[in-house]
C-alpha cells in the first residue's frame, strides 16, 4: 500500500528531541525524511542514554525512517546546498534560537524566495519573539515554567520533574500537527508558511482547565500525590505479593462498582459519595477501606476481581512487564526491527496510530552520521566535483 504521506519531503535540521521527533511522526507515515546534520557536532541524541557497540539506542528511535546527511549551514557552500534542497522540499524542521538562520542568510524570505510552497517549522523553547525568546532553553524549562512540576509530586514534598522528555514529546506531537495543518492551507493558497511552536505553550493544554478555573474562581491547583481533587478512590495501591496496581474511579458507576467489589456497599450510600469531588473530600476513608483489600491479594488476583467487576484497574508496570503485556503485544505496539545492519534484531514503540487503510510502518531504524549524504546530493544534481568542493570547504 502507498502511506499516506508518500511524495512528501521533510528536512531535518533539528536536535534534541521536539523537532526531530515531529519529523519522525512524518516519516512514519511515508514522508521522505532527511537528516542534516553538522559535520563535526551531530544530533546530541546519538550520545545520549545507553549505547551498544558504541552505537545510541535512543537515536535508533529518533532516528528511524530518516536518510542522514551531513552539511554546515555555516559555510557558504553549505548554505547554497540547503537553499537547492528547499527547493526541493516541502517541510523543514528546524530549532535553532531565533535569529540563527537569518544570521546564515537562511530565514523565512530566503527560504521561502527558493520554493514560495515551503512550510518552516521553527521549534523553539519560548518561540520567535517576546522577552525570553532569545534565551537558551529545553523541555525541563517548560516543565517548570507551565505549572506542570508545581502540581506533581506528594503534598508535603518538592515540585517534581518528569524523568523523560515530556514537554519536548508533547511539543513533538503538536508540531507534526501544526506541519499537517499548514499542509492542508497550502492546498488551498498554494503557498506555504511559517509554524512558531513554543515548547512552553502545548504543555499547557495538556494539562487542563487549570488556567480557567483560576481565572474565573482564583483557584490554585495543588500536589495530591497519586490523588485527584476531582474523584476518589483514585491511588495506587500495594499488593500481598509486593506489586503495584493503579485504581480510576472518574465514572460514578465504576466508584460504586469498587466499594462493593471491597466489601464496602454501605459506603456507596453515604450523602457525599454522589459526586466525583465530594469522594475526593473523603479520599482517606476510600483509600483505606480498597487498600486494606487489595493488600490481602495477590496482584494477579486483584486484577482479576477488577475486571470481574467491570471496575478500572491497571497493573504499575515497569517496562519489562511492558514488553511482555499482552495488549500490547496484540495492538504490535512494542514491534520488532528484524536486520538493523548495526545491531541486528532490535525492538522499538510501533508507529502512533493505526490506519486501516494506508498504515505507517517503520522500514528502518536510525541510520549512520552522514550515510546518505552522497547519495541525497546526487540526486539533487551535484557533480562528483561539486561534492569534492564541498567537502574541501568543510561543509559536508
């Protein structure tokens, strides 16, 4: 089947992670994705976290279904190469601070002089203007700055950290979103256009009516640990053979359905369990009555009852229990690379959604520094010559 971006060109030039990982969401799907990368400081994604053989396993992630090539932006020979490859192009990513490009006589009006439909993706901690926007930044800073870390944590301990690239995968998503909206514009102008994508912004609607809620009752989220003030019991509770299982109770029914399932039906009658944030006010008398159950059961049996009962549970797994969950193995969420030429048989989280129609697919994983380079500029039209005088220059 032909994938539902097939015959889209995106180029690359981001590092670490909201861009490139919006580039990778393209590819997925069947763009034409291609790395550019410095010659001498590659995608700090390469070194980042373990390796094997000396090659990064978060960059085989990063890095799958994009061809790599190798050009210094800086020199003027890398410069007029990157002007032929936006001619060519329909995206590029980029994440530089503002002012970067335009400094190599690279911004919007060069660019978009050499191809009028081209979509610039420009991601940025704090975006193109505005009092931050030149200063240095990463998804932590918007983790912080967002309101995130300030309602994540226990009540009586620090703002808490995601240890992951949160704001930079959500900000990854969203900028793959705004690239297929901005496509879907230039099919109607015929002209492309700029995306200005704040990591500090999209993190913001992920986490909910917080901003609403303060600006029209001044009310202030704080830590509730694994608590919501919105429902309960609503936890994470500890089983007889030492594992973790999670609880969700935001549907009334379900609320009711785990206080009889735990033997404590006269609970569901009391006045304040009828709503989802008067259970929340009596979180303690709730927490205590399905974690003395649960505590007396093994997790495998807990589960079990659970479902029985058509009440929300989920086992706390870590990601060896990831990798052997059967829903995921029935979804192929974890699937396998059979013949990385590196590292052989290796697995990876699947493409993001399936189509029924036309599927993503992962054809490979994330290739050598420069391997395509040759290639990518011979067929863009330059000589063996002309690639000899590049690399003299230092651009490539």
């Amino acid at each position: 089947m032909t994938a539902p971006l097939t015959g889209l060109r995106v180029l690359d030039l981001a590092t670490l992670f909201a861009g490139p990982l919006a580039a990778t969401l393209l590819g997925d799907f069947g763009a034409e994705v291609i790395k550019v990368e410095h010659p001498a400081k590659p995608d700090p994604s390469r070194g980042h976290g373990p390796s094997k053989n000396g090659t990064g396993l978060w960059w085989k992630l990063l890095g799958r279904n994009k061809r790599t090539m190798t050009l210094d932006l800086s020199k003027p020979g890398g410069r007029t190469t990157l002007l032929r490859l936006a001619g060519t192009a329909d995206v590029i990513v980029e994440n530089f601070r503002p002012g970067t490009l335009e400094k190599w006589d690279l911004g919007w009006d060069e660019l978009s002089a050499a191809n009028p439909r081209l979509i610039l993706a420009r991601v940025t901690a704090f975006g193109q203007f505005g009092p931050y926007a030149r200063r240095p930044g990463f998804g932590t800073l918007a983790e912080a700055m967002s309101g995130f870390a300030a309602i994540t944590g226990e009540p009586d301990g620090p703002p808490t950290l995601p240890p992951f690239g949160l704001a930079d995968s959500i900000a990854g998503l969203a900028t793959a979103y705004a690239v297929m909206t901005a496509l879907a514009a230039r099919d109607r102008t015929g002209t492309g256009q700029v995306v200005d994508m704040a990591i500090i912004e999209p993190i913001l609607t992920v986490l909910g009516p917080q901003l609403i809620w303060y600006d029209q009752l001044g009310h202030v989220q704080r830590r509730t640990g694994n608590r919501s003030q919105n429902n309960a019991p609503r936890n994470t509770y500890r089983t007889a053979d030492g594992g973790w299982v999670a609880v969700s109770t935001s549907a009334q029914s379900v609320a009711e359905r785990v206080m009889r399932l735990v033997g404590r039906p006269e609970l569901v009658e009391e006045p304040w369990f009828a709503t989802g944030a008067e259970r929340a006010r009596h979180a303690d008398v709730l927490d205590e009555a399905v974690g003395e159950w649960i505590a007396r059961r093994p997790r495998a049996e807990v589960l079990k009852a659970f479902e029985a009962a058509e009440a929300a549970v989920a086992p706390v797994q870590d990601v060896q229990d990831v990798m052997t969950d059967p829903q995921y193995a029935a979804l192929d969420t974890i699937t396998t690379i059979p013949d990385d030429p590196e590292l052989g048989r290796l697995r990876m989280q699947n493409v993001l959604f399936r189509l029924s129609a036309t599927p993503g697919a992962i054809r490979w994983a994330g290739r050598p520094h420069g391997a395509d380079t040759r290639a990518v500029l011979t067929e863009l039209g330059l000589s063996d010559q002309e690639i000899a005088a590049l690399q003299t220059e230092g651009a490539l």
